[in-house]
C-alpha cells in the first residue's frame, strides 16, 4: 500500500501546517511517512507545496507521481495536475467556503475541514481525527475540532488504507541534530539566522529552560563562531549553526580552532549555491569547501548524516570527536534532509560519553603539552592552572613564538591525532551498505533516502553511504569498489565532488555519475530512469 | 607603560580581593597591543584581528565567575570589529574593552586606522587620509556603553586608575588609551601640550554632557585642540548576563542527565 499525497498554496495559506499534521495522523495509524517541503524565499505568495508519501513499508523519499491533490488555491492544481495518477482526485479548500460560513471563523479553517473530508475518504474513524487535533493544537482547538467534523460529515467512505501499526517516530534532520545535541550535553547554540539551518536555531530556544542550554544570535557569524571559540576556552561545549554564506564569514576562525586546539561544533546545512543560491533549496555544493575550509592545515571532522536517526548519532559523534581531540567537527546537512519529515518504528541515541575533564591540578601546567596522542591534558580558566590558548604558531605553554623547532613540533603535534582519530571513526560506521548486487552506486548524505528507496527497484545494485569525509575512510570506499563491476556516482552536485574526493583518496576514478543541480532532491522514479542508461 | 599599569592594577585589585587572579581571563587581537598575550601570567586567548569582543563575549558566556578583559588595536576594533563593537555597547555583557589607540596601524608599519587624523601620510598615498576619523568615545556612547573613558598612556597614575575603574565596573566598560606610536605616528608633543583631565567636579551619569565632552576634540592635531581625559560617563543598567536565564555556575560544572524517553515524547505518534 502506498498513498501519495500533495499539498499546495499560497505561502501563508498552511501547505507546511496541515501536511505535517496529515502526515502525524498517518504515523498514529502505523503507516510511515515521508513528508517533503518545496517553498520559495517568501513570507506570503507565492506556491508551496508539500509531498506526504504514505506507505505500509519504510519510505525515506518523496516520489514525482501522486494520487491525490490537497488544493488550498487553483494554481495548486494547474501547477500538478499533469503529476496526478490516472484514478486521482483533487480535493479543494476553496470548495468548502460555504461549510466555514456556516461554523464561522478564519479561512484558515477551510484545511481543517479538507483533513476530515480527507481522513473520511480513507474510512479512518472521527474520534482518531479529534484525538489527534487535540494533541497537535493544545490550545483554542474547538473550531479546529469543529471543522474537520464539518469536512468528515460532507463525505462518504471510499477506501480503506490497513498498515501494520505500531508506533512511529516523526522527525526532520533538524530534530536529529537537535537531539543528538541535547544528548551530548550542548551548553550554548550560537547562530546566526540562516536557511535551512534557521529551525535548529527556533528548536533549540524553545528547548532553553526544559534542557538548561542557551541559544543565542549575535550580530553576524564571525561572531557566532568566534563567540563560540571563547565559550569552548571557557569549558562550555559549543555548537554553531550556519549555511555556505554564512560559514564562509566563519572561515578564518575555523582555522582558529584548529591552531587554538579548541572543540568546536559546526552545524552545516547546505543550500543551493553559489552565493544566495536558491535559498530554500537543496544542493550537496558544500563537500570539497567543508573540508578545505579554513586557512593552513589542521585536522577536522567532516561527517555527512543520510536521516534523522542517523543524524543523532553523527551529531553525538561529532560533539564526542570535537572535545576529545580537541579539533573542529563539521556536520554535514542540506534543506533536504534538514526541513522534511522521517518516520522511524524507534529512534535511538548513542552511548558515547564525551571525556570527564580534568580534576587534578598538575604543578607546572602546559595549555599545549605535547602527548603520544598529540592531545594536551585540558584545563578551562578559573580551576586554577593559568590556561593559554594563542592564534599564533606556540611552544608548549602557548607562548607566540616564530622558532623553527617548535613550529614544526606543533604542526606535528597537531597531526599525531590523526592515526587514533581514524582508528576511532573505524568503529563508527564510516561507510554504509544496503541492498546486494555486483554493481555499486556511491552516494552520501540526503540522497541516501531516494538510493535506498530505489534499490528494491535496480536489482544486481547495491549502495555503498559514505558518512565520513574527514578523515575519510579510503580502505573501506576502496575495497567495494573493487569487489563491484560498475560504479555508478550519485549526488546533488554539478560535478560530483564526492567523486573527486574519492579519486583523491584513493586513486580510482568514477566515470558514471548521476548529477542533479536543478536545486531539487533526488526522487525514486528520476533515479531508476538514470540507473537504467548504464544498465548496458 | 600599559602593560607595567595593568598588571599593577590587576595585582593591587586581587589584593583589595575585588578580584581573582585564577578567575581573570584576557583575550587580545591582532597588533602591537597583543604582545601583551606573551607577557602576563593570566587565562589567556589569542584570538584573531577584530574579534577580541565576541571571543570575550564568548568567555563570559561559558563561565559567568571570570572576570574578563580584552585588549585590543584601534585598527583592530574600529576597523574589522567597528560592528562587534557597536553590538557590544548594546549589550552591555560584563566585559572591559582596552583599546591601545596610537591612531595608525604600526606592525604592518605605517598605514591608517579609522582613527587615524585627516591628512596622515606616513606610509599611505598623498593626498593623505581623508576619511574624518571615527570618534570612539562618542559612538560608545550613543550606542550605549555604561563606562565609557579615555586615558594617555605617558601618564602612568591617571592609566592605571581608569583601568582599576573600568575592570572593577559592573557592564561593557571601554578605555580608550591614547598610546602614541613614537615610529610610525609620533603626536607625543602635542599630547604633552593639550591632554588634561576632566574637572573635579565633572558629573559622569549626565549623557548630554559626556556626549558633548566626547566631541571636544575630533582627533585630529590641527586646530591645537585640547583633549580631555578621564571617565566620560558611567551609569548603572541590568547587564546581558543578569537578562539571561542561566545558571550562574561556569557550564564545565553543569550536571546533565539525559531523559531520552522524555526528549523524543513530541515525536512520538
């Protein structure tokens, strides 16, 4: 069973609202969902849409075709219409204008009524529908509850949709970075408001008071990030939310981090690029400027999340990597996989700790002592030992100094993590496989949701997920590819950087690459279609 | 002269157990003022040219115990971080701002500052500098800053004191310190002859006053203008911490347990 469901209007007109809302109905019922968000850089006007696929099966795309059309306005329906199934029916707010006079009360009412008339269709029963809107709107829901009673009473039964129920988990990838952040014990979120990433900043202070963290938003991002570098000095752990623009501004401090050997947290959620790009849409432009960011060499953590439940384990990790090694960890998200909606049976968080600090006070501290590992003993102001962290190339004590011996111990000092950090992200899953088959597509962060959704479809393929970027786990990328017959590169980029990091690190070279840079993500229909001309 | 002060009066302020030394943390920018980082015994950071407030900021925010102090450039922190510190006088977090002013930018030797006078030359293309030089005592001010001073560093008793005034004040507290560079802006004659203080009797929590006392002089050396000294304005306001929600605990000591049930409830169909 697979319903496919869009949702359109105007900005302002509630597409966002009332899929989401359907969507957590379907979820109630057993079903999954998959819950995809297409909006302009508008605050009213324009044409949003939402696509809700519904499934009795795991879904983790949205797909082109669809069965029914929810229409808050015409231009819904001239825009769709030509993606509607053969046996598809448009339902229309506008039509229900005469019922909302009859309760009275704002327009916005009409959606309510076109969720009853809609939950009718599909013969779930009228006490769920209550239940739900009650849950959903705590407060001021009598006319809510009215109108969708209304709607339900206007039409018959036509179907009946049978899931395997059980409990379903809701989520966006923002809510993953949001909650592996909470679970890795956050202090202070700094960002400056920019899409996609803005939604963790609105989680998160919502969130101030319940789970005892601060959000805060200063002027730009250079002072997000260097706010944030004072803050992980002082012993708080720190995160910074930003998009390409904004962690452009942020770059000379992520180079900061690395002399400085300060944890640091980057949240980085990609948009269309280059520049303002398209700025509610997505794109995976970001990879090769995430690793390369910042002046100098120094190593980082760049790890790329292919849903929310992965994204609460790569966020913990990150948070654990960071203030271990005591090194920049950037995160790695797009719109895609930040703003639409997973279902999951459960979700779950890892076990990793992040390091106790310090509590015996040493004679003669050094803020830079060189270790086997290269990681200092740490020590944050105010516990006692006088603690120094510099800009510039230091000796041991964090003293600035332009001596040859010591600039070279320090940039190896800064390098002896590597080998253990490798060792370390080894046993996290840097790279993942589904499906079976001799050939092999590559692929890495949100179009995971689209390959892995596909892969029944193209048998003899099976997926190699990329999670890790840095440091990048080249033996294991390399042994799948030469265990396949073909590799086929998928991405949403113009030239397929993953596959230039992969020639980088490993000396092979990708020829079949399925590129997608229309600012939109991948679905399972476009896919099969591509996989289909290297299909010999 | 203002490193010697400094240190004086941070020693002479834990003495008078005003503040701890474990608890003192400074942060410096880019520039001669931040050789200052390699010469005191204190929690120290480094940070990058124009960004000593937010760095600061950020330390206040991770530990609201230390009392912190940044150092910084008048290149550094009206030129790159004119913004940052704009924003900080808004905010009036509990930082103290030190700005070595010798109104030219000398480790890259010679080239002008926004504070710079106009006609400056050295090191720059005639016709010279002609962009009017930026008034920080005035734009503190008006953006709100609860301590605003300005002190010369060739008089030792006067630094010394305003930076004991300043770190000791509750709020953003700037010091502008009028600090001659002798190689590349040599105006130490003209300091000599016009600097004085401010009356006895001089009333810092009047706004209108200080505005007007602040543009006396426009920090140029043309007119023999004379150039006042001393603790501008001073005023008591809630700082950005007092405002926030938070424990007053340095978060490294915050107690997390994690309710995970609790946290993934909202998603819960």
């Amino acid at each position: 069973m697979e319903k496919v469901i869009l949702i359109g209007g105007r900005a302002g007109q509630g597409s966002a609202v009332t899929s989401n809302f359907i969507g957590k109905i379907f979820c109630h019922l057993g079903f999954y969902v998959f819950n995809y968000r297409d909006y302009p850089s508008l605050i009213r006007g324009g044409h949003n849409f939402n696509i809700l696929r519904i499934s009795d099966k795991p879904v983790f795309s949205q797909k082109e075709k669809c069965d029914i059309i929810l229409a808050f306005d015409q231009k819904t329906i001239d825009l769709h219409r030509k993606k509607l199934n053969k046996k598809g029916i448009i339902l229309r707010s506008f039509d229900f204008e005469p019922v909302l006079k009859k309760i009275g009360g704002p327009k916005i009412l009409e959606n309510d009524i076109l969720i009853g008339s809609l939950f009718k269709y599909f013969s779930v029963a009228k006490e769920v529908l209550i239940r739900e809107a009650e849950k959903e709107f705590p407060k001021d829901n009598e006319l809510i509850k009215k109108a969708i009673v209304a709607g339900y009473d206007l039409t018959k039964n036509k179907e009946k949709l049978i899931s395997k129920g059980g409990v379903k988990y809701f989520l966006t990838g923002t809510d993953g970075v949001a909650l592996g952040a909470i679970a890795s014990g956050l202090d202070i979120y700094f960002a400056y408001p920019m899409t996609p990433t803005t939604p963790l900043l609105n989680f998160l202070a919502k969130k101030q008071s319940r789970h005892n963290i601060l959000t805060f938003q200063p002027e730009d991002e250079i002072s997000v990030i260097n706010a944030a570098l004072g803050a992980s000095f002082g012993g708080a752990k720190v995160m910074v939310g930003t998009s390409g623009g904004g962690f452009a501004l942020m770059t000379e401090a992520v180079s900061l981090a690395g002399m400085a050997e300060l944890p640091l947290v980057i949240y980085l959620g990609q948009r269309t690029a280059p520049s303002s790009g398209i700025p509610t849409y997505t794109g995976q432009g970001d990879l090769k400027f995430a690793l390369n960011a910042g002046h100098g060499e120094f190593p980082r953590i760049v790890v790329a999340p292919g849903d929310p439940q992965e994204a609460i384990f790569r966020t913990q990790e990150a948070f654990y990597l960071s203030s271990k090694y005591r090194i920049p960890a950037i995160i790695l998200s797009d719109k895609h996989l930040a703003e639409s909606n997973y279902s999951f049976d459960k979700i779950e968080r890892s076990p990793l700790i992040s390091p106790k600090i310090a509590e015996n006070m040493p004679e003669n501290y050094k803020s830079y002592t060189i270790t086997k590992n290269g990681v200092s003993p740490v020590f944050f102001p105010g516990q006692g030992p006088v603690v120094r962290v510099n800009s510039y190339e230091h000796d041991d004590e964090g003293n600035t100094t332009e001596n040859p011996i010591w600039a070279e111990k320090m940039n190896d000092k800064r390098f002896k993590k590597l080998p253990y950090l490798k060792k370390e992200i080894d046993k996290f899953n840097p790279v993942s496989l589904y499906g079976k088959g001799k050939n092999l597509i590559i692929g890495w962060g949100s179009t995971k949701g689209a390959i892995v959704d596909a892969l029944p479809e193209i048998k003899n393929y099976r997926f190699l997920q990329v999670s890790y970027m840095s440091p990048f786990p080249k033996e294991q990328v390399l042994k799948e590819i030469k265990k396949s017959k073909k590799v086929v590169l998928v991405e949403n980029n113009v030239t397929g950087l993953l596959g230039d990091v992969i020639a980088e690190q490993t000396g092979f070279i990708i020829k079949n690459k399925i590129l997608k840079y229309d600012a939109r993500p991948f679905d399972t229909e476009f896919l099969i279609k591509k996989i289909w001309t290297f299909k010999n | 002269m203002i490193l010697q002060s400094f240190k004086e009066a941070v020693a002479e302020l834990a003495d008078a157990n005003k503040i701890k030394i474990k608890n003192t943390a400074i942060v410096t920018g880019i520039g001669c003022h931040a050789k200052i980082f390699d010469y005191v015994n204190l929690n120290s950071f480094s940070g990058l040219h124009g960004r000593v407030l937010p760095t600061l900021l950020g330390v206040k925010m991770s530990n609201p115990e230390l009392k912190v102090i940044g150092f910084g450039g008048d290149g550094d922190t009206f030129s790159e971080g004119a913004s940052h510190f704009i924003h900080a006088c808004r905010r009036n977090a509990d930082l103290t701002m030190v700005v070595h002013n010798n109104q030219v930018f000398a480790l890259t030797v010679g080239q002008p500052t926004p504070t710079s006078e106009r006609g400056f030359l050295d090191g720059y293309p005639p016709p010279g500098v002609t962009d009017q030089p930026l008034n920080p005592i005035a734009l503190a001010l008006i953006n709100g800053a609860t301590f605003v001073a300005r002190t010369y560093a060739l008089d030792k008793g006067h630094l010394k004191a305003t930076l004991k005034q300043a770190i000791e004040h509750k709020g953003f507290s700037f010091v502008d310190i009028l600090q001659p560079c002798i190689i590349f802006h040599n105006v130490v004659p003209y300091f000599q002859k016009n600097v004085y203080k401010l009356d006895k009797n001089y009333n810092p929590s009047n706004f209108k006053a200080a505005l007007e006392k602040a543009l006396e002089w426009d920090y140029c050396f043309d007119k023999g203008t004379k150039v006042p000294i001393g603790v501008f304005y001073q005023i008591k306001k809630p700082t950005f911490e007092e405002q926030l929600s938070v424990p007053d605990n340095p978060w490294y000591k915050t107690e997390r347990k994690i309710n995970w049930k609790e946290m993934t409830e909202e998603f819960k169909s």
